[in-house]
C-alpha cells in the first residue's frame, strides 16, 4: 500500500513521466552518507512492468560532483580501497520485464561521490536515474543513518 502510494505521489508531482509510470516502478529509495568518504551509497528497487527489457545505464544528482554504478557489495568496496585498489564500476544494469534489480549494501549500488551539498538526515536527495528505454525518472531518497539503514 505504501509503495503504491509512493510511486502515486512520484507520478501526481511529475518526478516520473506518466508514459513510463507503469512500466518501471521505483520503491524503498534511501541515501546512506558515508563521512569519511564524503559519498552517498544509493540504495532502492526498482522494478520493470514493462514488456521489454530496459537498462540503468547512468545516475545524476546534483548534491554530487560526480556519480558511478557500483556492482561490488560495500564490504567488498572497502576490502579493495583497504588494499588500495578500485571498486568494481558497472556501465550498466539491464532489468528484465517483471523481474526486480534491487541496489543494496550486499551487491549492486549507486555511489554519489565528492558531496558537495549538506543534508540532514531525514531530508531527500533527488536522484536522475537514465534508462535506455524509459528515459530519465526523477527519484526522491530518504538520507538516513547508517545504522537506520534497512528498517
């Protein structure tokens, strides 16, 4: 029900064009500010209605001065940076119809790096998400703490 009202309210406010509404469906987005990395790891599910297949294949926001698709999980990302090596990067992510990516600490992500705009736990940060075939759809994450994340 929740979700339902959210992908409603997405729509009435205009952040998802109406002609791609039903096709993909984006629920649980939340933003998890990394201090000492000063980075926003992105998390949500997204969800294709549609009958064809679509891709992921950028993500902008404007708190960020730049952004990247992530495919490693965040204990995988730190292990790496630990040993002074890169994270693993994606250049896309294909969603086939019916079937759910979801981006968690545990796999697939979004990291927003270099944040160059303060928020405050409990605000939003708007997020562009550029599909191949739906275009870009306007998402609105919830920043949270750390440790609030996944309730």
């Amino acid at each position: 029900m929740i979700k339902k009202l959210a992908l409603a309210t997405v729509c009435a406010i205009g952040l998802v064009s109406p002609a791609y509404a039903a096709s993909i469906q984006i629920a649980d987005a939340e933003a998890i500010f990394e201090a000492d990395e000063n980075t926003f790891e992105v998390f949500m599910t997204i969800t294709n209605n549609g009958a064809t297949a679509d891709t992921l294949y950028a993500v902008k926001s404007k708190v960020a001065k730049s952004s990247r698709l992530n495919v490693s999980s965040i204990e995988e990302e730190h292990a790496l940076e630990a040993k002074g090596e890169e994270a693993v990067q994606a250049t896309a992510f294909p969603i086939e119809p019916g079937q759910p990516l979801i981006l968690s600490d545990e796999g697939a992500h979004i990291v927003l790096e270099d944040v160059k705009t303060r928020v405050e736990e409990g605000e939003t940060i708007m997020v562009t998400l550029f599909f191949e075939n739906a275009g870009p759809i306007k998402v609105k994450a919830m920043v949270k703490a750390e440790e609030e994340h996944g309730s």
